[in-house]
C-alpha cells in the first residue's frame, strides 16, 4: 500500500504540472471566464499531492502504533479509512474530461 500512494503520488505530481493547460482550456472555454474561475483545478491538484504524501506515511506509523492500543488503531485506521476514500473521490473529480467538469463537485 506505501508503493501504491508514493506511486499515486508521483501521478498526482505529474497531473499538477500538467493542470495549468487544463485551467487555459477551461477559462477560455468558458463565456467571461476568469483565471480565478479555474484555480479550483490547480488547488484540487496540490491537495492530491499532499493526500498521497500523508496516506503513503500512513502505513509506516499504522506498522509501529502499539498493539495493545486497540481503540487507538481502530480510531486511526477509520480516519486513514476516510481519508483514502476522500482522496480517491477527489482524484476521479479532477481527472474528469473538462466538458464534464462541475467546479462545486471538485
């Protein structure tokens, strides 16, 4: 799973620098469009980044946490639980075609 997220985060590093022509595109796609319009695009992206960076670290402290803590691990293996879910929701969002692309969903 600490591959997977470093892996999905290199994606996520590549998409980034990839989401400045996706903004152009959609600004100028859009009537009266402004840049600040489709910023939402480039912060979706950097929070993606930085979600992978935490999930991957994740998995390292979850080996180290004492076992005799189980409300411990429980409460922290839910809250990786939501995050991941969140995370992954958010990354089909942006990588939606931009035609389909709803501002208030991402």
């Amino acid at each position: 799973r600490y591959h997977a997220h470093s892996e999905a985060q290199a994606f996520a590093r590549k998409q980034l620098k990839e989401t400045e022509g996706r903004m152009v595109l959609l600004q100028e796609s859009s009537d009266n469009g402004k840049w600040s319009d489709v910023e939402f695009l480039k912060t979706a992206n950097e929070q993606l980044v930085e979600c992978r960076r935490v999930l991957k670290y994740t998995y390292t402290f979850a080996y180290y946490l004492d076992p005799r803590l189980k409300m411990q691990r429980e409460r922290f293996e839910h809250h990786q639980e939501m995050l991941e879910r969140f995370t992954e929701n958010l990354s089909e969002l942006s990588e939606r075609p931009l035609a389909e692309m709803d501002r208030t969903d991402v």
